[in-house]
C-alpha cells in the first residue's frame, strides 16, 4: 500500500522539510529542532484548554488534541508537530481498562499477567481509531510545509503497564513474566505490537510524515532480553508502517546499551537520551544512522549562559551523524518556561549549518 495522493509527502508539502531531510541522512535547508512533550502541561495555553478535561478524553476529542498539537509550533516556530496522544490511548480504544490519573500515570483496572488475561484483551478495530485519525487529518490541514510526526509506545511499555498495573520503577513483574512464562509474554508484547501498530499507521495514513516509537521503559533491560525478548515485537509494530515509506524513528531512556538493537528492528533515526553524547552515540551507531537529540531538560531552567553553551555542544556532537534533529533527551519538564524553548529554538536556527566532518 502506498501513501494517499494528498499527503504530505506525496503532494510535496513536507517532502523537502528539513526534518524530513534530516532524518533521511540529507542535508536540510535549516537545522531542524523540535522538542518531546512540547506540547502540554508547561503551555498556559494548554492548561487553560485542557482545564478539567480528563487526559485521554482530550486525546480522542480530534478538535481538542489537534489545537494541542498546534500550540507548540505557533508559540516556538519548532520544524515538527507531534500528534498530541498517549501511549496507552490504543490501549484504551482496543477496550483495556486504564485511566491517566493525575500525578501517578496511567493505571489499569486489573493487571494482565495470565494466558487467560491476554486471551481476553479485544482488538483494535479501524473504527475505533476514527477520532485519532480525524485529529491528524485536522492538524495537518493546518501545519501546511510543517511535518507532524505520529507517535505510539513501543510494546515492552505497554506490557510493562499492563504487568505492573500501573508505574513502575523497576517493571519487576513485567521482567519475570519475561522469562517465568515466555509464551504468554510473547502472546502479550505481539498483541502489544498489533495495537501500537495499528495506532500508528493511522496516523501515517491520515497524513503524519514521520512516526516515533517511543520505549520509555527499555532502559530497565539488559541487551541481551531486549534483544531475546523485546526487539521481535518492537520490530512487529513498526512493520505496521514499513510499506508506506516514511521515516522511522525509535527513541527510549536509559537506552545507551541498547542503540544498535533498537535501530535494528527497522528504524531509520535513532533517538539519543541525555545521557549519551552524540558523537559517542554516532560511534556506537557506526557512523551509518541519522541521531535526534539530546539537549539535557535539567538544563532548561539553568541560567541562560548555560543552557546556550550546552545546546552550541550538542550541536556540535550531532554534526558528527550523517543527519542530525535537535531535541531534548526527554520531554519538556511542566514547569519549563515556554519562552526558553522559544529561545532555544531561535538559537539552534540561528547556528550555522557547517560542513559535517
């Protein structure tokens, strides 16, 4: 299957877009630089919008979440917009119990931790993802030449979620199950897979020009389970959206050990977390993988001098990579000031584009 005709990479709108020359290893007409979790709770524009509107109710309202996408490319003129979702939305329309609650995450009615618990999770079907789709189609119709990338939680998160419950700082039980019944794991991070999957190509499919696979639990594995036990169903979701010829990209924290791997099972960009150079990220990589990175978020309220003399580093680093997108190497803290991201943005445009080494 290929992309519909009025896409935006096939109409030509983002085909030339420096993210998405950057991520095709190409040299952009200006450095693309967006920022994870930009759009959110350190917007007051998102507050005011969002006040008393449940999380995942204002992931499904496709007018809601399409304005919250907006917000961050308006107020800080950044190269991408990132659907504004969660990762345990698809969970949540395939008929999974779970609520985001305020100041904890998402939390399951029950966890899923038997054959019999994974039998009984429902599919995903095309109707259930109609607001998801409306809201892509609605935020592209006014992004014009700004790409929006699609976004979904890679399956070792989602099943760490559906193990544990709910947040967990060690994903202990998600980790035994792994190994203590590793067919019902199997069972659980290919329905997984099949989810986020699907979750994804309709974004793509509704006019995303780029998707991100976002593991924010892998950090917790050793290389060898990731590869055993994770990379196969890491690599299934992502086959969801191999034969439509977007760029991929795959970013985790806590991953340094994990790059080669996660790259592996089919992206085209890998994402570096903050506590990896880049150029050492590049090394690893082999010099063959465009990076998106890494700007320490920690570094967000330090003084402005800092905070310049750090992002002028990470730049520096990232030219070492066949391509390069400046980000955080996590998501925007909530207390962020809006005006720094605003000035750190103006400040990597403003940066020359040197000739990589």
């Amino acid at each position: 299957m290929s992309l519909p005709d009025n896409h935006p990479l096939i109409d030509g709108r983002t085909t030339h877009s420096p993210l998405v020359a950057a991520y095709s290893g190409a040299r952009p007409s200006r450095r693309p630089v967006w920022f994870m979790r930009q759009a959110g709770r350190s917007l007051p524009e998102y507050r005011e919008l969002r006040a008393d509107v449940p999380m995942l109710d204002a992931c499904l309202d496709p007018a809601m979440a399409s304005e919250i996408t907006l917000q961050p490319v308006r107020r800080h003129d950044v190269d991408a917009a990132i659907f504004f979702s969660d990762i345990v939305v698809p969970l949540r329309l395939a008929g999974v119990d779970v609520e985001i609650k305020p100041g904890v995450g998402p939390v399951m009615g029950a966890p899923v931790r038997t054959a019999d618990d994974v039998a009984r999770l429902g599919a995903l079907t095309p109707d259930a993802l109609t607001p998801v789709a409306e809201g892509v189609a609605r935020t592209v119709a006014a992004l014009g030449g700004t790409p929006l990338i699609g976004f979904a939680g890679a399956p070792f998160t989602l099943a760490a979620y559906l193990v544990e419950g709910g947040p967990s700082r060690d994903h202990l039980a998600a980790r035994t199950l792994m190994h203590a019944d590793p067919e019902t794991w199997e069972a659980l991070t290919t329905w997984a897979a099949d989810v986020t999957g699907q979750f994804l190509r309709a974004q793509v499919l509704a006019g995303a020009s780029a998707a991100q696979l976002f593991d924010s639990w892998a950090g917790a594995l050793s290389l060898a389970d990731y590869v055993d036990r994770v990379a196969p169903a890491s690599a299934r979701a992502l086959s969801h959206v191999a034969d439509l010829g977007i760029r991929k990209v795959h970013f985790g924290t806590g991953t340094s050990e994990l790059l080669g791997a996660m790259r592996d099972v089919g992206a085209d960009v890998v994402g570096v977390d903050y506590r990896l150079p880049l150029d050492e990220a590049n090394r690893r990589l082999g010099g063959t993988t465009p990076l998106q990175g890494n700007i320490d978020p920690a570094l967000l309220a330090a003084p402005w001098p800092v905070l310049e003399a750090h992002v002028r580093d990470v730049v520096t680093r990232g030219a070492q990579a066949p391509g390069h997108v400046v980000n955080l190497g996590h998501g925007v803290p909530p207390e962020t000031n809006p005006d720094v991201l605003t000035r750190v943005a103006q400040l990597v445009h403003d940066l020359p584009l040197d000739d990589r080494p």
